[in-house]
C-alpha cells in the first residue's frame, strides 16, 4: 500500500493530500529513511512522523484498503 494512503486509511493524517505533502516535505521517514508518498509499506515496516516539535513512532501492523473510524487504531502499533 503506498504510504500516503496508508496514512490517511489509518487516520494518522485526516486527508490524503495533507499526506502527501508531509511526505513530500521529508517529515515521514520508513525505517529510518525519508519516505516519499508512493513508497509501499509493508507489515512490520516502522514510521517517524514528524508534527512540528514532536515526532510519533509507529509499526505497521496491517494494511487494509478501507476502515470504520474505530479499527483505524489496530492498523498501528504506536513505539516509544
């Protein structure tokens, strides 16, 4: 699944667009390097994202086409 969508599936980020200008702008990193919105995710791959002063580390725990609202959360792992 690429990565943009992948983020506004699991409600990381509201919409797909915000998406793919966070990872346009460098501030989404795939296992320690920079992703870009087409990238394709896979189970267990870890991301860094970046919301101004803080960033939030997650796992992927699974990649679904579509979700409720409340499944989103089980789509991510969120790391310390």
């Amino acid at each position: 699944m690429r990565l943009d969508k992948y983020l506004k599936v699991s409600r990381l980020i509201k919409r797909r667009t915000v998406a793919k200008e966070v990872s346009d702008q460098g501030k989404v990193l795939i296992n320690g390097k920079v992703g870009k919105p087409s990238d394709q995710l896979k189970i267990g791959d870890i991301l860094e994202l970046v919301y101004g002063p803080q960033t939030v580390k997650v796992k992927v725990l699974s990649l679904k086409e579509t979700v409720k609202k409340e499944e989103a959360k089980w789509m991510y792992e969120i790391l310390d």
